[in-house]
C-alpha cells in the first residue's frame, strides 16, 4: 500500500518491477514498450524471443537488465473497438495478472503505466478509471506500494464531465487571495491589527488562565482518529487501505498521541471514515489544520465531501488533474 500516481519516465523508476505494455509477440514496438526495450539493452528482446508470445489480459516477467528494477512484467492491453468487445474485463486482467506476477516475485514496489492508451486507442479516462478500481480493489489484500506513472500531460484525463463539475465548483467557492482589491486587503489588515492590539491588552488577563486552558486541552488527531474508527465498527486495517496511508504509518500515528500527519494524511482519513463536512473540519482541526476557500486542495476536497463521494482514487485522480498533493501516500 499505497497506489500513488507521479508523472514521470517509467524507464527511470527505482522499484521492484516495471510493467510494460507489450504487444502479443513481445518484440518491442512503439510507445512505452519501444522505450523499455531500448532503456533496458538488446537482452530483455533475447528473452522475450523465449517466452512464445503472450495473450491478450495475460503477463509475463523477464529480467530488467539494463533497467533500475529488478523486473519487467510484459502484458498485453486490449486494442479498444468501441467497448462492446470484453475491453474492460481484458484491461483490468491485465492490472490482476500483472500484479499477482509481481507478488509471487515478492516485489514490494510496482510501476504501471497507463495499459492501451495509446497506440491501442483505449479512451484516457476510462482506462484511468479500470487501472485505479483494479490495483485499488488489489491493494485492499496487499501491502505492495504501486506507482501509475504518467509521462506527460496529454497521457492522463479525468471523466470530462468530473473535471467540468469541479472547475464550475472550483469557480464558485474558491477565493484568490492574489485578486482581492487594495481596498479589502487594507481592510483585513486593519481588522487583524486591531485583534492585535486586544490581545495585547487583555494578554496579563489570558496568562492568568493560560495553565487552566492547557490543562483541558481537547482529544488531539490520534486519540480523536482511534475514537472514530471504534465508531464506525471498521477494522484498522480497512481504515487505512481505504485512506491510502501504508501500515508504517498509520502505527506511528497509533503509537503516538502527539504525532502531527500532514494535511493530506490527515484528510485521507476523514475520507476513508467517510466523515461530513463539518466532522472533516473538526479532525483536520486537531492535527492544526482548516478547510479553505483560498486552497483550490481544499475547495476540491469539500467539492467530494458534499456529493458523498468517498472513492478516494477518484479524489486523487481530480486533485492529479488539477497540479494538487494527492492524500494518503
């Protein structure tokens, strides 16, 4: 655990084994595959020569070579025919196929890339969609950590209709801090500097009762976070699977009443508890953080919470497609 998508050359990612998106024969071609054959040398092609081909949704594993993994794993991505052909049932084999491989080779990393959007014409978003249910329903059984590696911009995409409904979203809840008026800044500067000036004055009287407040401090993320799982009735490890947040982690988290997470762990989970609004604000609060208007992160994050939407991939993928931190990992 996690699945974490990164933009970058599958070519170059240091982890246990890639996965190539081969055609049938397993000779190299175009694309990613093209790549991989020519960054791992002419003696990945001399053993692929051995393995007699490979079917559609199936996968096989060679050496890496020349690469920095230790393996490739070779499958064959469906060609898209307009998706009355079993096209999906054959692309999330291929997802299953290819990690069951990596785990019988006791890989603990694993890089993907985006299978049959390509050459093979598969439709972005779709193919995005059956590659994060798939490793997603995997990781559910597994500790494995799994990178979708994008190369470039013009390789990912989001459901055109989700990215509409959040960009409208986006322009009617978020507020740019970098287009307010002179006017309003030097307002708001004006009311700070007031709340200044009263904190001052009344600060002999706020110190006289500094020890009571610290001595009735409220229920910090950790204990707060372990409440809320004993409520829901789930086990700690659905939670976290379902956060994204690996098992390392989330025993920090457990074993330390202090331990602060970062913003996006902290809001992993109030999504994996399927928290409201108000009780995502109210746990955020206590690791030290708020829902704002002015964080498009965050506006995108209520946009989800306020259509109960709780798939936790799907939030990623928006946030990936809007340049914004990704939560659990």
């Amino acid at each position: 655990m996690p699945l974490i998508i990164v933009r970058n050359d599958i070519t170059k990612m240091s982890v246990d084994a890639i996965v190539n998106a081969a055609k049938e024969s397993l000779l190299g071609g175009g694309g990613v595959d093209g790549c991989i054959h020519r960054a791992a040398g002419p003696e990945l092609l001399a053993e692929c020569r051995r393995l007699g081909g490979c079917k559609t949704g199936d996968a096989k594993i060679t050496k890496a070579y020349r690469l920095p993994c230790r393996y490739v794993i070779h499958t064959v991505g469906p060609v898209w025919r307009g998706g009355g052909h079993g096209e999906r049932e054959q692309l999330a084999s291929c997802y299953r196929t290819s990690l069951a491989l990596a785990q019988a080779h006791n890989c603990e990393t694993v890089a993907f890339p985006l299978i049959s959007s390509g050459i093979f014409g598969y439709p972005k978003d779709q193919a995005l969609r059956v590659a994060a249910d798939t490793i997603g329903q995997f990781l559910l059984g597994s500790d494995m950590t799994v990178y979708l590696v994008i190369f470039d911009r013009a390789a990912y995409q989001i459901s055109g209709k989700l990215f509409a409904d959040i960009a409208e979203y986006i322009d009617d809840h978020y507020v740019d801090a970098h287009t307010d008026s002179r006017r309003e800044r030097m307002r708001r500067m004006g009311v700070v500097e007031s709340r200044m000036l009263t904190a001052y004055e009344d600060a002999p009287m706020a110190a006289s009762g500094l020890d009571e407040a610290l001595a009735h401090l409220d229920a910090g993320f950790s204990e707060t976070l372990l409440k809320l799982i004993d409520r829901s009735g789930k086990k700690d490890t659905e939670v976290y699977k379902k956060a994204n947040i690996d098992r390392k982690l989330f025993s920090k988290i457990r074993n330390n009443p202090d331990y602060k997470p970062s913003k996006p762990t902290a809001v992993a989970f109030a999504i994996a508890l399927e928290l409201s609004l108000p009780e995502t604000r109210d746990l955020i609060a206590r690791a030290g953080y708020a829902l704002s208007p002015s964080s498009k992160f965050d506006v995108i994050i209520e946009y989800f919470i306020m259509q109960r939407d709780y798939d936790i991939f799907k939030i990623n993928e928006a946030l990936f497609a809007f340049d914004q931190s990704l939560l659990g990992a």
